[in-house]
C-alpha cells in the first residue's frame, strides 16, 4: 500500500469502466467482502451493466434462483453500489424494481477503504515509534508505562515482563505502507 492513501483520482484511472471493472482485483475484492459470493455477483453485476434491469430478467440470464438475485442485490444496495426504482404494473398492480450497478460508488468505496487502512498503519507505525514494549514468555505485551506500574510482572500470567525489541514489527509496518 503506498505511504500516501490511494486517492479517488488514481483508483478511478487504474480501474476500467463498465463491465471491464469487475476483472479488477480491487473491485472483485470488494465485491466479496460485501456479498460473500464473488461469483453469482459478478454475473449479476455483469447482467446490470448490459442492460438487464430487472430481478427477473438477471435470474432468467444466468439461470439463478430468483431469490439468490435479490438477496445479492439487495447487499450491494445496503452497500451502495447499487440503486433501484420500483414501479407499479398498472395492469397486474405488481411491483417492478429496475437496478443500477453505482459504478463510482465503487471507486468511491475503495478509496475510502484505503484511506482508512492506511491512518490506521499510520497511527499503529507511530505507536510501536514512540513506545518501549515488554513481554512476558505467554506473549502478553506492554508498553512501558503499563509495565512498570505493574512492576514488570504480568498482571494476567504473573510472570516476569522483560523488554521486547519491536524493530521488525516497525519496519514490517513500514513496508506495508511503501
């Protein structure tokens, strides 16, 4: 991940418009984590981005359970990435839900995904920076101000806190922002 957050403006020029987008990994990956089924999604959201606007026309497409279509469909409204507009069949007096696919709302999404993983390396970077850590041999930690006012002993285990080198973990941290 780079040192600076991936802003709007990269992530919308490394990743492709309409249908060409869901090869990205970062949109793939984003897909997944709001619908727990990359595969039935990307058909779904390839269906909304050629044209077919209805539930039931997307699960005639790709000959997939009706209810499987709405339910992915309405995990990425709760998301935002995707809207509809319900109308009335004056016929029938049924109701009909025309979806869109919110493609900058995905790109919005993932920027603010990485702006928020990146203060929060940022902050944990500063923390190991400006801090003296202590362990015991069960793997409690410490920083140095709760160390001593436990007296170098570990409140949980009772053994002996000794000091803890973080200079990999620090650079660890360094790398992933690099």
């Amino acid at each position: 991940m780079p040192n600076n957050p991936l802003t709007y403006e990269s992530i919308k020029s490394s990743i492709s418009e309409g249908a060409g987008m869901l090869n990205e990994p970062l949109v793939q990956e984003l897909i997944q984590e709001i619908t727990n089924d990359n595969e039935n999604s990307i058909s779904i959201i390839k269906c909304l981005l050629e044209g077919k606007i209805t539930d039931e026309e997307i699960s005639e497409e790709i000959e997939l359970r009706l209810n499987i279509v709405r339910r992915i469909l309405y995990k990425l409204y709760d998301a935002g990435l995707a809207s509809y507009k319900r109308s009335k069949d004056p016929e029938t007096q049924w109701y009909t839900y025309s979806w869109k696919f919110e493609e900058e709302r995905v790109i919005e999404t993932i920027a603010s995904k990485y702006e928020k993983s990146s203060k929060e390396m940022e902050a944990s970077l500063a923390y190991e920076e400006d801090n003296m850590f202590f362990t015991c041999i069960n793997g409690c930690r410490y920083n140095f101000e709760d160390a001593s006012e436990y007296n170098f002993l570990c409140p949980e285990c009772e053994l002996k806190l000794e000091y803890h080198d973080n200079s990999s973990l620090i650079t660890e941290l360094k790398e992933k922002m690099n």
